[in-house]
C-alpha cells in the first residue's frame, strides 16, 4: 500500500512503536545496573552453572516487568539457542492447579514435539512434569517457569507452587521459576520456598522519560519517510520538547500515573491525535490529549443528570448532613416532599417518575445498595449509599448548565 | 422412540396435519438438565488393544464398575469403548414420510429402516410420489447481535448468500458494497462529532496498531450505535460481542470463537459451537490460535470471495468489542472475568488485535482487587436540550408542528429525562394529543395558531409529566383515558394520580386477601389481638395513639424505621386469620351500614371464600402484590410481604367498601 501519505506513515510508525513493548524498554536496559542486566546475570548464570533458582519481580502494575523479562527471555534464546523452555503461566489464568498442570504439559508438549493429551489426569501430568525436569536436567537443558500474577497462585492451597517448588528442590534439575507481581501480602509456606532474590522495579525518573520520549517519537531518517519531512518532523519536535509547558503537562500527567505503561497510553493518545494534514506533532495534541486521558467520571455524571436526578442527590445529601445513618427510597421521598413544601420548587414529581430517575442514578452509578442480599425487598425499601462527596455534588452542580437556585441553595446551607 | 411414536400416529390421521415439535431429548418437568464441567468427566485407566477389541472398556473397567459411562472424546478406548449408553450411538434416523395407504406406507418405511445409507431428505421426497413432510423450518440466524440489522439494512441479503458461500474473513464486516463517508458518520449523530472524531483518531488509519478503547456513557447516548457505524464506516474486521446476550462467560467465549472461526450454527453441525470452551485459560489458547490463524492468512481467505461481494475487509487488524461491559460485574466470579478482559491486550501480546470496551458505566466504578491499566477512556456525554430536539425532529413528517410542539414539551420533560428512548415514546403519545385540534397534519402552523394550539394543550402537560414512565398496556385506549385523568390528578394538589375506580378485576374473596396482606404487612403482629376483637378494635386504638403522643422523640424514630424497614413479613397463618376476622366482621349486619348494603353479596360469595383462598394467594403472588421471601428460620414456614401501596390498599377497600382506616395502626 504506497498510497499512503509520509504523515499516515509516520503516524502508523508511531503508534506501531508504543504497542511494541520491546522497542520501548530497549533503551532503558543499557546501564549496567538497570533490572535487565540483573535478571539476565541471574538467569544465565544459573543456566551455564546448571542449577535451580527462584526470582520474584516486584513493582507496581504497569511498571513492565514482564517486557523486561520478555527482552530478557528473547536475549537469551538466540545466546542459548535449544537449552532453554519456556513456560508461561498466569494466575489470572491458571490459578487452579488442575488447570496449570494441564496448561504445562501443554506448553512442554508443543515444545518438544510430543502428543498431548487432554484427557490426561492431575496425577499423569504431575510425574510427567517430573519426569520432563529430570530429564531436562540430565540434558542440561533448562526450563524457565513464568508465573505472572503471581499473587494469583499463592491464594488458596498454594498446591501449585508447593508442588513446583518442591520437585525443584528433590529432582536433579535445571529449572528457573521467575514470578512477578504487584502486591505485598504472601504466605510463610511458599516464602520458605522461594529464593529472597527479588528484582524492584521503580517507576521512571526524569531522565529516563525524557530518553523514552526521544527514542519514541523522533522519527528515524532511514525508515523510507522523505527526508525532509522527517527533519522538519524532528525539529519541530525537539522544539516542543525544549518547551517549558510541555514539561509541565508531562509533570501533570505524571503527577498521576507515573508507570511506564500509563506514560505509554497517554502518549499513544497525544500521537492518535495528531493531525494528518499538516503531519507535525503539535503541542495542542499534547494538551487535548492530557484533558481526554484525565477524565472525572463522577462529574461528568453529575453533569448528565436532569434536573429531577439532581434533587434525589441533594435530598440524599441532606439525609447524610442530618446523619440519618442509613436511607432507602422512601426516606428520600420523604425528604424530597418536606424540600418542597418549605421551598415550593416547581419540580414535584409522582412517585413513579422519582422512582424511576432513582433507577436512572442507580445504572450510572452515583448511589447503590449496600448490601446485595434483600433480593426480595422492592428496590423502595432497599437501604443505599452515595457514592459521591459533598464536594463532588457541590461541585457539580455549580458547574451545571442551569441548575435550580433553590438546589444551590440547600447546598450552601448545608455546608 | 420419537420416530416411532410418530410412524404409528401419521396413518392414524392423514387428513389432520399433527403438531409435532422435535425435541432433541428428553426433558424433565421436575429438573433441569445439569451441564457437566470439565473437571467432572471421569477418565477410566483402560488400554484399549487394537486386535482384541472385546478389551476396550469392558468389565474391568473402572467407569462400569462404577456404573458411570464413559464420556465420548475423553475415554482412551476412543471410538471402541463400549461403555455407552445405547442411545447416545448415533444412527441414522429413518426417514419420516407419509403415505397414501397403510400398506405401503409399512413397507416404505421398513425399507428404509434397514437401509441405513444417509439418503437426502430431497432425494427421498422425489422419488417417492406422497405428501412431502413439512420439513421445520430453520430460520437462518445472522451471528451478530440484532443490534447490526439497524445499522445494515442488508443484513439479510447477507445471511441469503451465506448460505450457500463459504464464510470469509469480509463477514466480520458489515455494510458491504456501499461507501459511507464521514460526513454521512457525523450528521447522523448529532452533537457527537468531537467524540467520534476522537474515536477515529484512536482506531489510527489502517493497519495501525492500538491500545485498548474504553467508551461509556449513560443509556442512550448512542455508544453501540457509533461504535457499529464507524467501524461500517473504516469498513474493518469485527468481532461485536454483548455481555447483555452473552450472559454467561461460557457463552460469550464461544460466541466470540464461532465468530473467529468463521463458524456458523447450523442443523448439520447440531448448533454447536466451533469450540467448547468454559475455561478462560482454553479462551485464550483458542482465541490465539483463532487470531493467527485469521491474521496470517488474510488473503487465502479473500481469494474465495465471489464477485458479488465488493465489501472487502480494510486491513489487518482485528477489533473484538464487548459491548455492556458493567452486566459482567454481576457475574458469578465476574470479577475474574473483568480482570481476563482488560489484562486481555497484554496476555494477547498481538498488536493486530484491538480491543473496545463499551460499558454505560464509568471505568471508576470497575474496581477489582486485582487492579488493571487502564483502557484508554473515551467519554459520550449525554445529550443537551439542543441535541435532544434535533434527534427527535428526524423522521418527523411536518417538520414545523413538531418545532413547535416540542418547543412546548422538551424543556419540562428533560427536567425529568434525558434519555432519548424514554422521552420519544412519551412524546409520541403527547404528539398526537397536541395534534388533535387539527384536521390537516401537513399544515404549516401560525403564530395564532402555535398559541391556540398550546392554550388548549397546556393542561395536559403537568399530568403527562407525571405519567411519563407510565407503561400502558393498552396504547389505544391510553388517549381516551387521559381525557379522564387530568380531572383526577388536578383535583388533588399533590399531583399524584389516584384514579377513583380500579383499572383492574379481581375477585371479591382477592380483594379481601390484598387487604389482610397490607394490614399483616402494615400492623405489628402483636396488637392483632386487641385491633381485631368482635367489637371491630376502633376503641382500643385511640387509646394506643394517646400513649405514643407522650414521647414525640420515640414516635419519629419508630416512623423512620417503617420507611427504612418497609412493609414487614408474615406468615401465612396470620394472613389467614385477619382474612377469616375481616370477612367476619365484613358480614355483620350490626358493624356499620355501608357493609349492611353489599352484605349479601359477600356472604354469598363467603361458602367458597375459605376453600379456594390458597389458590387465591398464590395468584396473588404471581401478579406481585405479595411476595414471597424467604423462610424464617425459627418457624421454618415461607414468610410473605405485601408490596401494595397504601393507596392502592385505600382504593382497594373503598371499592368494596371495607372501612380500612379503622383497622390500620397509626404510629
């Protein structure tokens, strides 16, 4: 397709880019004492040494963890090409050990080339992984086990791991087992298990984002783009880089989300709206983009509320101020008909149509019912909550296109 | 044994076409079929012999000595266990046809009973000279939601020429042949032209990678619509999925998969689906496996499109959406499912997929323990007061009457609503109300006019308000009952509509048990006893009142809790003795004279109150005034709860004329 316009082009580069985790966490592996060159020290290590090890990477969700392990992984393939396995787990997925037997066998099965057999028992496919790592130990081949969510596996019986770790531990082998995760919290009888080698990964400094927003968006000169639009593209862009409001809009943001993959996002949404025309990265796409990325939902759905909505919110609020612990419909009515008699508002509606607009604000999800037993008790009597603060409503309806004086009232009363 | 049953009854009566619907096993009226998992199938440890095949699963199997059968496809003997249940062989069904005389129709039919070589069902028909059999007919379903057949109008002409053509990769494209630009896009959603832009700025041009879509918005607010109409638009490859339709995980897998695999339920496959799968660890293997094998070879499967189809699929990329993404936090283990979605793109780690999320709620409120990244948001407001006439103008035939009207009607009826399928069916009915003084509907309306039509519209505006959520089951009688209304709810200053009579029958004996129901709802069962002594408990009440006025404090707590607690429970043996009390006393000449008028009439009635009270209740139940909760776990017995109004009660009684103010217990 060479129909395509040098800005398309570079627009599809872009964005083909920041959905390439590897191209992306290249070039924060370089330094010496970056988390790749850790991990990869410790993997191959333990494969030229030929002996079993356990690595937990750590950080928040979004931080890459598995891209940089995935790098890692790819490296060592082509350097020990034919002694490495790989498999992959997740306890998204296979949190039930049942499942993750079956998901081994499967990955080791395709690996090697042997027949897997889906009817085969929990008990066959234990010994056949035993059987796998001994002779993967006698061949000096090693298996790498990849436990993303590793959170996942240790609910529960943890039979999994324990299983896993302990063939480690009895079976000449030569296995990895790398888990990653986000949280904190873990049990004693796997921890006895596991090697302390933990991998930290940080959010981004500074530096690094600046490295990563030039390796990204600086189009190369050798791409077959025209060269004169990648220069113009190029200086334009490190014109904006330069710039002191770019800065503050990446501090903004990253004030927020500070990991690499939310910093990825909401550079793809600044890329996506870059205007094919003129085919330049502008610093408006930037701004928009931090306005679109940044949304207050709660708000917003203030703002879609009618009017009728709006004064089941206040009515509610006001129970709250009056530390009515808990309410239900009929309360609120109750509370909507004394507002009306003391302020005479125009908008006094039948039961039904609040009944109704109280449905509405429970599918948008401002109020909802704090307990989800009392299926059989009608949705009147059903006590619920406010998801929104004082601040949020009061908010809101200032911002509101033509909110009633009267509910501004009430709410500046109440405050 | 059905085709049996069926040979023996068509010579019976020849003449009479007979109903028969096929049903495909049995089914059970006092259970359900259970499903078994996965997990459950039991595997027998037989070696089957190729030679000696009498060892395949015989009695030393494990399954037989269990009496369990083997499941097919999971047993090791394969094709030669035989430790199946006889009718789960499949065999060639005979061929059903019907005959001119009995004879013949007996030897056709063994003939073709013994002769089990799969014969088409055309071909038996023409070469026998009889009645054809009326085949059922299989309505052809379109693998899409019927959400797509709005926007396509050619859906039909589609699922036609798939029928006899090999599915390709250009089904999962709708609005084939003709171009529609972005303008055609923009103009026909009003107001939304920044949120599509945005929408198509994210989607990229072709064959360009992207992160994953989060679109909400309150209902109405044309999410699935612009979604559907940008894709027909770009003309790219979809998998549209409903979390609304696909109610289950089970479900929605396999219906994205059967969309994958280019695979379509029909009578030869026996409605099954491409894959069986339940798991989400087989959904991702098989939607990778479906996904490669769709991306790698695009263009093997386009060389098989027939010159007809000009609609071909733009680029590479696959886009899956799931659409109604917040019914999955209802879900059994819903949240797993949630957080399988959204970690979907990273477990994938396919660029050529791109995933849209539409929910009507927004992503804050998909919090998971498990935690996500977040999809990229895209936010559909709703729609302003502007917005909202432009759309409920299109397809309006006179143009200028309907500006007028709703100039009349859309700013107090958006106090209320502002979702659009809501308001155009309530305008609907308003319309043709506000039509009403005017013979010719293509007139142009005056200044004169306007106002004179609006002097005499403007009473009906505040009730029509209040009825705006009124279902009416009659449509056509709705129009001659609102003449009527208004009087009714203009006469009470609340505004709430109380019409004198009840808009519905029922028998005597029901009403009473309505009533009984609200008072065991409404009084604490403890002052039964004292409310319903032969003298009708008026006295005893003014006393109660008096002792609760001493602590006003105490009375507003009390009053509070009713509303929160709502109407109580009770058991059906006190339902029954405030039913038998209030009949009674109903039938006492003495209690009040009002009764003493319709007295006969309910005593007449009373010989078979008592016996068919039970029957009554259930009914009852079924219409929903009364509900039955749970038991309680002391007396173990079903507890009920009335959810009438006291309104509704108060109309209820007057209508037989059952003082019920003096029974009702007043905090």
């Amino acid at each position: 397709m060479g129909r395509e316009s040098p800005a398309e082009k570079a627009l599809i580069l872009l964005r083909t880019r920041l959905c390439d985790p590897n191209f992306i966490f290249r070039p924060l592996c370089e330094s010496s004492d970056s988390n790749y060159s850790k991990l990869k020290f410790l993997v191959s290590s333990s494969i030229t040494e030929a002996c079993n090890n356990s690595i937990l990477l750590l950080g928040p969700r979004g931080s890459g963890k598995i891209a940089v392990l995935d790098l890692v992984i790819s490296d060592l393939l082509q350097e020990y090409p034919d002694t490495i396995t790989v498999i992959r787990l997740s306890g998204l997925l296979h949190s039930d050990e049942n499942c993750a037997l079956k998901e081994i066998s499967r990955q080791l099965c395709t690996e090697h080339q042997l027949l897997f057999s889906k009817m085969a028992s929990f008990d066959e496919n234990s010994q056949f992984l035993i059987a796998m790592l001994r002779e993967c130990g006698l061949a000096h081949k090693t298996i790498i086990f990849v436990l993303d969510e590793f959170d996942l596996f240790a609910l529960g019986k943890q039979r999994l791991l324990y299983n896993l770790l302990d063939a480690l531990q009895s079976v000449t082998s030569q296995a990895v087992v790398i888990g990653v995760r986000c949280g904190s919290a873990f049990g004693k009888r796997v921890i006895s298990r596991f090697s302390n080698r933990k991998l930290l990964f940080l959010p981004p400094s500074k530096e690094d984002i600046q490295r990563l927003l030039e390796h990204i968006l600086l189009l190369p000169t050798d791409s077959g783009l025209p060269t004169d639009y990648v220069v113009e593209f190029n200086t334009k862009l490190q014109n904006i880089l330069a710039d002191e409001r770019f800065e503050e809009i990446i501090n903004t943001y990253l004030n927020i989300d500070s990991t690499i993959k939310d910093f990825l996002r909401y550079l793809f949404r600044s890329v996506s709206n870059m205007d094919l025309q003129s085919g330049m990265l502008l610093l408006e796409n930037f701004k928009t983009a931090l306005s679109n990325i940044q949304r207050h939902p709660k708000m917003e759905c203030i703002k879609d509320c009618s009017i009728l909505e709006l004064y089941i919110l206040v009515c509610m609020k006001r129970l709250e101020v009056k530390e009515h612990n808990s309410y239900n419909f009929t309360t609120v009515m109750k509370e909507y008909k004394s507002v009306h008699d003391s302020f005479q508002t125009s908008d006094y509606y039948a039961k039904n149509v609040c009944l109704r607009a109280f449905e509405h604000l429970l599918q948008r999800g401002l109020i909802e019912f704090i307990d989800n037993r009392g299926q059989n008790q009608s949705v009147e009597y059903r006590p619920v909550k406010l998801l929104i603060s004082f601040h949020q409503l009061h908010q809101g309806l200032k911002s509101y296109r033509s909110c009633p004086a009267i509910l501004q009232k009430i709410m500046d009363r109440e405050k | 044994m059905e085709s049996e049953t069926m040979l023996c009854t068509t010579d019976q009566c020849v003449e009479q076409e007979p109903q028969y619907t096929h049903i495909d096993r049995n089914e059970f009226s006092q259970r359900r079929h259970k499903k078994q998992e996965e997990e459950e199938i039991l595997i027998c440890e037989c070696k089957c012999d190729e030679k000696d095949l009498e060892s395949a699963c015989g009695e030393r199997c494990l399954n037989v000595l269990t009496s369990t059968q083997c499941t097919p496809g999971y047993c090791p003997c394969g094709v030669y266990c035989k430790n199946q249940n006889s009718d789960m062989v499949k065999e060639e069904r005979p061929q059903i046809t019907r005959r001119a005389t009995r004879s013949s129709a007996l030897a056709k039919s063994v003939v073709e009973e013994t002769d089990t070589s799969s014969q088409h069902p055309n071909d038996a028909s023409a070469s026998s000279d009889i009645i054809k059999e009326e085949s059922p007919q299989i309505s052809r379903r379109t693998t899409r939601s019927s959400v797509l057949a709005k926007c396509s109008n050619n859906v039909v002409e589609e699922t036609d020429a798939n029928s006899q053509q090999q599915p390709t990769l250009d089904d999962l494209v709708i609005g084939e042949g003709e171009s529609f630009s972005f303008d055609d896009l923009v103009s026909s959603f009003p107001g939304k032209e920044s949120q599509i832009k945005e929408l198509v700025h994210l989607l990229g041009p072709q064959n360009s990678p992207m992160l994953p879509i989060f679109i909400y918005g309150g209902s109405s607010t044309g999410k699935t619509s612009i979604v559907l109409q940008t894709f027909r638009h770009l003309k790219r490859p979809f998998v549209y999925s409903s979390c609304l339709t696909c109610y289950n995980p089970r479900i929605m897998f396999e219906s994205i998969l059967n969309q994958l695999f280019l695979h379509r339920k029909k009578a030869e496959n026996g409605y099954s689906s491409a894959k069986r799968c339940e798991r989400p660890s087989d959904f991702v293997n098989f939607l990778r496996e479906a996904l490669v094998s769709i991306i790698g070879n695009p263009q093997g499967q386009k060389s098989g499109l027939s010159s007809k189809r000009s609609g071909k699929a733009n680029g590479n990329m696959i886009y899956l959406i799931f659409d109604n993404l917040e019914r999955v936090k209802g879900w059994d283990k819903g949240s797993t499912v949630l957080s399988l979605l959204f970690n979907l793109y990273d477990t994938l780690k396919m660029p050529e997929v791109g995933l849209i999320f539409i929910s009507n709620t927004s992503p804050d409120t998909y919090d998971s323990n498990m935690g996500y990244v977040e999809p990229n948001p895209l936010y559909l407001p709703d729609y302003t007061d502007d917005d909202l006439g432009q759309i409920l103008m299109r397809h309006q035939a006179n143009k200028k009457l309907y500006t007028s009207f709703l100039s009349v009607v859309l700013r107090p009826f958006s106090r209320i609503t502002r979702r659009v399928d809501e308001l155009s069916s309530a305008f609907s009915l308003l319309f043709r109300k506000y039509c009403e003084p005017i013979t010719d509907l293509g007139v142009f309306p005056n200044e004169e006019m306007k106002r004179k039509l609006f002097s005499q519209f403007q009473p009906h505006i505040a009730p029509a308000l209040n009825e705006i959520f009124k279902v009416s089951t009659q449509p056509s009688t709705e129009v001659e009952a609102r003449e009527r209304k208004p009087k009714v709810s203009t006469r009470k200053s609340r505004g709430y509509e109380v019409a004198d009579q009840l808009d519905f029958h029922m028998s005597t004996s029901a009403k009473y048990l309505l009533i009984s129901a609200f008072l065991a709802s409404r009084n604490p069962a403890t002052l039964d006893a004292s409310l319903f002594d032969s003298t009708g408990g008026s006295n005893n009440r003014k006393r109660k009142r008096k002792v609760s006025e001493k602590s006003m404090e105490q009375k507003e707590t009390a009053e509070q809790e009713l509303l929160i607690k709502g109407p109580g429970t009770f058991p059906m043996e006190r339902l029954l003795a405030i039913f038998q009390c209030i009949t009674s006393v109903a039938e006492d000449p003495l209690d009040d004279e009002e009764q003493a008028q319709d007295g006969l009439g309910i005593q007449d009635g009373h010989c078979g109150l008592m016996s068919d009270v039970l029957l009554q209740l259930t009914s009852l139940c079924g219409a929903n005034f009364i509900v039955k909760g749970g038991s309680c776990p002391l007396e173990g017995s079903t507890r009920y709860r009335s959810t009438v109004s006291e309104d509704m009660a108060l109309q209820v009684a007057r209508s037989i004329k059952f003082p019920l103010s003096k029974y009702l217990y007043r905090r």
